[in-house]
C-alpha cells in the first residue's frame, strides 16, 4: 500500500486549500470525502465574505493571509474566482451598539487592520438608500472582501492536482487505526489508505471523525438559513452586518443578520435566529423569508423590490467558545484537527491551510505558536467571541 | 403597422377592450387593458425584450409561465417578469440591457406579519386534474384550498380549441377544452367547501410542514394536513444550434399567447414534435391565422394521435419525419430553420438539409411532471397525493378521470368511511392514458360500410368514418341517436364503425374531435353525391360557390369542387359543416380540403452558413452555459451536477434547474457517464422568484 505524508478528512473550505498548500510543498497527500464533490458540505452554503477585522489575533493573522491568497489569485494562478474587495460594515443603530464596535475597533487597529468608523453621512455615500434612522454611525473596514466559494473551491482544487495531489470521493471514513510508532491506517467503505498524518477537516463531522480514535471533540454545528436574488447592478459596495442582539425590540426572534452583493451582481444574504437548528439540519423553514425580509427591508428599503431565487440551510460547526481548533492532539501527534470554523472555514481556510502545512513540515513561526495557542483544543473553553 | 391581434376566431370569443398607452423604451404604444406586458408587447410587434446580460445574446419569451427569467423587462423601473405582469396605463417598459437597475425606494416599506392558515387538503393546480379532484373532495365535505398561478382556473384546458378524446361520460369528449375548463371551474368556484385562490404560486412545501404562497401578490403561508400536487407538467427543450434566439419557445407558451391573450406572436411558425402537443399546437396556429411552415417529428411516424396529424396535414401543414432541427438562423431572432433527415439511430444523413423561412420555432418535444411539490411534501412529511400530468404525463382526459380519483382518496384520508374507488375507475383511467395503437391499413378493415344496391350503385345517406387508429375516443358511437355508429373491439379504445340507419342529422361529424367524419348523401344523385365535410378553421372564411381542393385523409389532393354552402348548424358548437357535390368515385375518399398554400412553406436554397464551432448551443439559457462547456468539464471527470453547476453556473438562474437538467443529462449519456454514477442537483426553495419585500408585508 502506497504511504502519503498526509490523509486529509474532508474536500471542503479547509481540507481542499490545506491540500492543496501541501502538495505544493512536495508532501504527498490524500484528500477523502464522502460526498461526491469538493465543496459539497458547508462551503457552498458559505455567503463567500471574506474579513480580517476579528477581535483575535488568531483569527486575525490566518484572514490577513487568507485575503491574501484570495485576493492575489487570479493573477497567480489566472482563475476567476470573483474576489472583490468590497470591505465589510457593521452599522450601529444604537449608541451601546456603537460603542461595543469602537472598544472593538481599538483591539483590531492594534494589529494595524484598515478599519474606521463612518458618520451616519459617511456610511449613506456608500451605502446608498440605507435607513437613516437612528443610525450612529459604522465601521468600515475597506480591505475586507468576498469571493464565490464555488469558483474559489474548484480554484484551489484544480491547482492541487496541479500539484499532485489525490482525492477519493463518494468514500466514508470508517475507521482509523493509530499508534505513536507506526503508520496511520484510514479506512474507508471502499479501501484502506495509509499516511504519516491525518488531518481532521471534516467540518461538521468532525466530532464523529475524532471518535474514530476516541477523541472527544468540542464541536456541535448549528445551522442557519441563507438566500441569494437574482443579479442586479451594483447598488453597492460593503458587506452589511446588522449586530443587533436578540433582546433589541426591532429584531424580534433573530440576532444578527448580514448581506452583501456579490461578484455577480446578486445579494446574498444570512440570518441568526433565536432558535437555532442543531446538528446536520439541512431543512428549509418557512419561518426564514418572513424574518430576514422584514429586517432587510427596514434596514435597506430599497431591498423590497429585488426578487429571491434561492434559500438554503447551512450549518455553522461550533465550538464551545466561537473559536476554530487547530492543532495536533496530545494522545496521538500526528492526528491534527482544524475543525471548529464556526462558521468561518471558508474566510480562514486559506490560511489555515497554509498554517497546517508548517505544522506537518514542521516549519512553524512565532507568529503561527501564538496562533496555534488561540485556537487551541486544550484551551479553557469559557471565553466567548464577541464578533462572530 | 396594424397590431398583432387575434380579430377573428372560429372558436374564441374576441372581446372589445379599452385601449391604454404605455411605452416601449419611449415609443409610445397601445394596449389592452390589463393586458399582460408580453403579449402587449407581441400585438406590438416586439419579440425582443432585452439583452443578456453575459453575452448580450437576444432575449424574449420562453415559458411565458412565470418560471424562467429571459422575458424580464423594467416596468416603471422595476425589473420584471413580462410574461407575469400586467400592463398599466401610461406604463414605462423598457428593455434589459445587461443587468437591471434596482430603483431607489424613498417611502418606507410596509412591514406585516404573514397571514398563516389551516386548512385540511391543499390542492396545487386548477387544471383538469385538480379541478376533478376538488370536485370529489366538495361533494364529500372536505374543505379544501385550490391555489392556480393563472387569474382563470382551468389550466392548460383553457388554451384547448379543440374537441376532446375520450368518452362523454367520463371526460366530457366531443366538448372544448376551453369549455370543459370553463365548466369545471365553475363547478368549482361554486362550491361551498373549495376555497379558490387564483393567480396564486405555491413557493415551496418547506420542511416545518408548511406551504408558502403567493397569493395574488400577498405571501400566505397555509399549513395543509393533505397536499394534492396536480401541478402539470414542463415541456422539455432541446440542443440546437442557435437555440437560445428570441423566437424560440414551447408549445404552452405559445398557446397561452394565442389562445389566452389573443396575440399573433408570430406569422411564419414551424414546430419540431409530432406528439399532440405539437400538433394540436399547428392546429391551434391555423385557427389564429399564421402560417405554419411544417412540423418536423424524428420518429417515422408522428406520436399524436393519426386524426390530429390528418387534420394538419389535409389543411396543407407538410409534416416531415424521420426529420431534427438542425439549426435556428437569424442574427437575434429567428429567420429560419434547418432541419435535417435523421436515420434509425437518430443520426443525421448527410445532404438532406432543408431550410426554411420562419420567424418562430416552436419546441414540443415531450412534457415532464412537476413533481417537486410531491418530493417536497414527502420529505416534510406531509401526506400526499398527485394526479394528472403532475403523476404521470397523459392526455388531459386521463388528467381528469385520475383527478377524481385522487379527490376520492383525499376524501378517503379523511373520511375512511366514505365508498371504495370503484374498480372500474381504475380501468377507465387505464384506458384513457393509453398510448394510440398501430395504424390500420388493411383496406377491408378501413372501407366504411356503404348502402349498395344490387346493381353495386350506392344509395341513401352514411357516415364515412376515417377513423384508423385505436384511441380512446368514442363520442361518435354515444351521440348517434340511431345507435349505429359501434366501437369495435374496445367500447372506448376500439375503431367506431357504421352500421344501421342513418337520418343525416351530422352529429357524428361535428362532434368527432379527429374530424375524421363525413358524411355521403346519394339520395338526390348516385353520380355527384353531395357530401358533406366538418371545417374548423372558420377564420379562412370558406363560403358559397368558392372552389375549394379536396384531399384525402393523408391530405392527397383529390380535385377541385364547388361549395354549395358553408354554415355552423344548431349543434355543431362552431363546426362548421361545408357542402359540396363530389363524383361518386372519390364520395368515401374524401376527408378535408387544403386551406394552406403550397407557397407558404417556403424552402430556402441558397447556402445558410452554419458555423461549425462545434457544441456551441445552449444548454443553460439562464446562465447561458453552452453544451460544450458542460462537455469540457464532464470530460475532466466531473460527475456530480453541483460541481458542475458551482463551476458553470449551469443550472444556477431563475428557472431552477427546470430547463437544463434533461439537456445535462443527455450529454453524460453522450459521454457514456452511467446514470448511477451521476449525482443530481439539490432542489431548493424557490419554486419561482419572488421580490424580498412579499415576505415583509403580510398585508396585515
């Protein structure tokens, strides 16, 4: 049986750049996924913003590198992947709203994010139509961006064949036989595979794969619906998070809620709402359009006259704490995970990717140990993100 | 320029309607009013609403249904669809060039909780099936919502001009669609228990068990305990080069324009299908006045039934088998059509090319279920049921023996108690789905039963019955008040045959949907006995002392007579029955004559030149996505339809899905990719597109 360096669980927002930053750095590497496709899990169910204004170092550093990658891609590698830079915006509608995103705003300026706050004047020039009302004001953050998940998946596939990398599909996980002195077998329902490292990118699945080897693993997704209309001309630019919190009069049963327009000229958009879908839902609600549509329209009226095409329901794989994990684990060093994305796999994995590759070649710099503590699965879980 | 409108029917009341302004990218026109957008636009002249916005491609009418996007205009700013929207006055409609402009709103937007509602069955689709089925489930008290897209209940059977097949028991035949349609919806809308929704989508069947709707304009969202999806069927489209030209569309959507809003889409019209839908649609064309060019079928022999291809063909239609479109030619709409003669294998022969002059292609090449709201409404978990085309695709007769058949096991749901579907039910509706049977050649078996005299001269008056292929039709043998006319065989399916008495009352001709009736009178003379033939294109006025061409039933010609008279009778519901004295010898020969000049199909011989960058038709003519691209990447081992469409976008516009998914799966099959190898796109809400603020305002 042919040994790879590494096997990696899951072709999604994490596995596939992961594999493909691998293959590039010589290592051989196997990618398997149960479904058919790159992508198929939650990354096409991914809106495709792309920021590094977290409140994380963590975060922060692995977005600044992913925005690079994205953003430099088409002149790299010459696919389209329709990167825009269209920055992100969190308006305030009250002054305690305000006044959170500023005490943030000084934590993201510490790791010199491009990132400043709008008069209520400044955010309508860029947010034409915007409800004026009780506005106090946004960040805007420029360099944020967005790109199609779809366009960019397939992107970053194609250039890991490019560079050697192989991918089984339609193949399950079944088991994983470990130790710390031979190496890893995977099997699957079709075959067996056997590698130095395994990777645990299986996204919401990744609990299931870390019992495998009987890992508990903290991640439990909840899921959330999401919708996208048909193509218009560019109306404007930024993505729109709306912060508002559960108990605000105005957001009735959801939290926050965001859209942006996309390369295509389509908005897309998502929302939290107070009771969140466990496990690997995938169901659509008639309750969704009725509560996004009635917050989008009062924030952005003019919204009203532009027609859905599609919903769908994707599922946020979380953490205790809204932070990713990522690391080798204690009982086995060569079983690595980079679960957990909450939500956020496709804007980090780029990044992660290229992170995970230092790790298996050992390569790791200061800036990546610092990283690696953030997100690491031995950290006290009680913490909380406050800008997810 | 006179206006594209339908002045004269022979079937179709033409109603006078106030004319309003509106404009048309600043030309101002007239409409009717309340008329919709795009059939205002055809009266017009205007087959072209726009342009696409990823290769600028022409951009016009294609479902005429609401379901796809390609007739979007801008009507008073707003981006929307032409075919689903009605025209106001003083309206500014312009063209989409590229992607629209979304408007600025300045009031604020109504915001509203959305109405939900209980209601033990709902009933998708108020066409035939779901018409019968509502009519079951009244006379057993169950309280039912019917919800239609159209503002007139009846679906498809209100664009039916023609008489129908099947029994007059069991489906009405020998009636109108139109008029069947109109009956059944008023049988419905009287009903006490049915509450009807009109001009009414049903969104989705989402997975809490309840179903969103759009109820003429206002989102309602109705939890159902029992769905009855008879939602109809789409037509299915086709590869071709220059496929995705303005000018191109269904049979459907052709029939909604002509026969609904009264419009001339087009004056040149050739159809590619011999089923009934493409056929009936000929017909259909021949009654609005246009020219049809000829209908190529690639089968030997045209799947509608013999009667409705005779028709056609005896009117001077040039039906061409064994034949494929080829190419549609024109700049951004069509000016032509290539078709080309195909072997048994579907292949094209070299150098049989024919190209013809036509403005307008019609695609009837095979219907399929919408079958989602059943899928929907399974994996919700709510019960359901399903008939007429929505269940399987048969002849509307069929739709509506199945709807009542389903209504009675939606009673049944709710009241076990209530009586067994009869068995013979179940038989019926086997009868009426069936296929038509060979064609009867055997000379014996085809001669009517004549009245001879020793002396072998004809005598007396009879039904020569042209009738030579087993359907389900029998209304001829049920309204000869002398009992003479007997099916053969099958009381339904079998060949009617004369034999008996005839007292010459025509019942048998204008009733016969086929008209494949005639009847012979010898009484006045056996030489030129005077016969009398059915005629149903009474828009080509045909009247005394005109000489008309006689033909035969495959449309022969047979030599010229003279019209003794031309009239509608007491009961032929506007059949009308021409007279005419023929000789003896062709007296059982004759069947119709030719209204279509020769020169109408009109063959265009010098060279068209065809491109030859191969597989550069269209197969997403959302997203515009050529057969070639989606080659490509199934060639580079792509398999599943979600990668493929996460690439192309194939698969990704308006219509969900719903045009290119047959064409998609051609091309694996072409590449030899084994259908359980492929992974099928998921089906997500929405059924059709709506604008984010219904879902805001509840009209509460």
């Amino acid at each position: 049986m042919k040994t790879y360096d590494v096997i990696i669980i899951g072709a999604g927002s994490v596995g596939v750049p992961a594999a493909m930053s691998m293959a590039q750095n010589k290592l051989k590497v196997l990618v398997i996924d149960a479904l058919a496709s790159v992508g198929q899990g939650q990354n096409k169910k991914a809106i495709g913003g792309i920021r590094a204004t977290h409140s994380d170092k963590g975060k922060i550093l692995t977005a600044l590198r992913s925005i690079e990658i994205f953003s430099t891609w088409k002149e790299t590698h010459g696919h389209n992947i329709g990167w825009m830079q269209n920055g992100y915006s969190f308006p305030a509608y009250t002054s305690e709203g305000a006044q959170k995103l500023k005490d943030l705003m000084k934590i993201q300026k510490s790791f010199n994010l491009d990132i400043d706050w709008l008069s209520p004047e400044e955010y309508c020039e860029i947010i034409p139509g915007i409800n004026k009302e009780n506005l106090k004001g946004s960040t805007f953050s420029p360099k944020d961006g967005s790109a199609s998940p779809l366009l960019a998946i397939n992107a970053f596939y194609s250039k890991s064949l490019e560079y050697g990398a192989r991918y089984r599909f339609r193949e399950k996980v079944k088991t994983i036989t470990i130790s710390n002195d031979k190496d890893i077998t995977v099997k699957t329902d079709k075959s067996s595979y056997c590698a130095h490292k395994v990777i645990n990118a299986a996204g919401s699945y990744a609990k299931d794969i870390g019992k495998l080897i009987n890992l508990d693993l903290p991640v439990e997704p909840d899921s959330h619906e999401g919708a996208i209309t048909e193509p218009v001309q560019r109306f404007f630019g930024p993505m729109i998070v709306d912060l508002r919190p559960l108990k605000d009069p105005a957001t009735q049963d959801s939290a926050n809620f965001y859209f942006y327009q996309n390369n295509e000229g389509q908005v897309i958009f998502c929302l939290t709402p107070q009771h969140l879908m466990k496990g690997d839902a995938s169901e659509s609600t008639s309750i969704f359009l009725p509560q996004v549509a009635k917050r989008m329209v009062s924030l952005f009226p003019k919204l009203a006259n532009l027609k859905v095409r599609r919903t769908w329901r994707g599922q946020y794989p979380m953490t205790p704490d809204g932070f990713p994990i990522v690391g080798e684990t204690r009982e086995f060093p060569n079983f690595i995970n980079a679960i957990g994305m909450c939500g956020q796999g496709y804007m980090i994995g780029p990044g992660i990717g290229e992170l995970l590759t230092r790790i298996v070649t050992c390569e790791l710099k200061a800036d990546d140990m610092d990283v690696l503590k953030h997100f690491n699965l031995y950290r006290n879980f009680s913490g909380a993100e406050q800008f997810k | 320029m006179t206006s594209n409108r339908i002045k004269v029917h022979p079937v179709l009341d033409v109603p006078e309607k106030e004319n309003i302004p509106f404009y048309w990218n600043k030309t101002k026109l007239m409409a009717q009013k309340d008329e919709i957008i795009s059939s205002a636009l055809f009266a017009n002249h205007i087959k072209i609403f726009g342009h696409h916005y990823k290769d600028g491609s022409a951009q016009g009418i294609f479902c005429a249904n609401g379901q796809c996007a390609q007739c979007t205009v801008v009507a008073n700013n707003i981006p929307v669809k032409a075919c689903m929207t009605r025209v106001k006055k003083n309206m500014i409609v312009e063209s989409v060039e590229g992607l629209p402009e979304l408007p600025d709103v300045d009031e604020t937007i109504q915001i509203s909780d959305i109405e939900q509602i209980s209601t033990d069955v709902l009933i998708i689709g108020g066409g035939p099936a779901g018409l019968s089925a509502a009519i079951q489930i009244e006379e057993h008290g169950v309280k039912a919502i019917i919800v239609d897209d159209k503002d007139e209940l009846g679906g498809k059977l209100v664009l039916q001009t023609h008489k129908f097949f099947g029994s007059q028991e069991d489906s009405y035949a020998g009636m109108r669609g139109v008029d069947i349609g109109s009956m059944l919806a008023r049988k419905v809308e009287e009903s006490l228990n049915i509450d009807v929704w009109k001009s009414s989508t049903a969104l989705y069947v989402f997975d809490d068990k309840k179903v969103g709707i759009l109820k003429d304009g206002v989102y309602k969202i109705v939890t159902p305990k029992v769905i009855l999806n008879a939602a109809g069927a789409r037509e299915k489209f086709l590869r071709f080069k220059g496929n995705s030209l303005a000018g191109i569309y269904g049979a459907g959507a052709f029939q909604t324009l002509v026969n609904r809003d009264l419009v001339k889409p087009t004056n040149k019209l050739f159809i590619i299908g011999g089923g009934n839908v493409g056929i009936i649609a000929g017909y259909h064309a021949l009654q609005a006045g246009i020219d049809v060019v000829g209908l190529a079928e690639a089968l030997p022999r045209c799947g509608g039934y013999k009667v409705h291809e005779d028709k056609l063909k005896r009117l001077g239609v040039p039906i061409y088998t064994s034949h494929s479109i080829v190419a549609a030619n024109g700049k951004e709409s069509v000016s032509s059509v290539t078709i080309s003669g195909i072997d048994k294998n579907f292949q094209i022969i070299e150098g049989t090319n024919k190209t013809f002059e036509c403005d307008t292609i019609l695609i009837a090449v095979g219907l399929e279920s919408v079958a989602e709201f059943t899928q929907e409404a399974k994996s919700a978990g709510i019960k359901v049921f399903s008939a007429g085309d929505a269940a399987q695709i048969a002849e509307a007769s069929s739709a509506m023996f199945n709807g009542k058949i389903a209504g009675l096991k939606v009673v049944r749901h709710f009241k076990p108690e209530t009586k067994d579907i009869p068995q013979s039910w179940y038989e019926k509706a086997e009868i009426l789905k069936s296929p038509p049977g060979p064609v009867k050649i055997d000379p014996v078996q085809i001669d009517p039963v004549e009245n001879v005299d020793a002396s072998g001269n004809k005598e007396g008056i009879f039904p020569v019955i042209h009738c030579r292929q087993k359907i389900p039709c029998n209304p001829c043998s049920t309204v000869c008040p002398e009992a003479s006319i007997q099916m053969k065989g099958d009381p339904i399916k079998g060949l009617p045959q004369f034999n008996g008495k005839c007292k010459g009352c025509l019942k048998c001709l204008t009733i016969c949907p086929g008209l494949a009736i005639t009847l012979v009178d010898y009484r006045k003379s056996g030489e030129n006995p005077t016969l009398f033939l059915p005629y149903e294109i009474s828009n080509i006025e045909i009247k005394k002392d005109d000489d008309i061409t006689l033909t035969d039933i495959d449309g022969n010609p047979l030599g010229v007579s003279r019209v003794l008279s031309a009239r509608e009778t007491k009961h032929s519901d506007k059949t009308w029955i021409v007279r005419t004295k023929v000789p003896k010898n062709i007296a059982g020969k004759v069947v119709a004559f030719t209204i279509q000049e020769k020169k109408v199909t009109k063959q265009i011989t010098e060279k068209i030149p065809i491109d030859h960058i191969q597989d550069d038709e269209i197969v997403c003519l959302c997203e515009r996505v050529t057969a070639g691209q989606i080659r490509y990447l199934v060639q580079q081992g792509m398999t599943d339809m979600n990668q493929i469409k996460a690439v192309s976008r194939a698969g990704m516009g308006p219509c969900g899905y719903k045009t290119c998914e047959n064409l998609m799966k051609q091309i694996f099959n072409a590449e030899k990719i084994a259908q359980k190898d492929v992974v099928n796109n998921v089906r997500r809400p929405l059924f059709v597109e709506v604008p984010l603020g219904k879902f805001a305002n509840g009209g509460q």
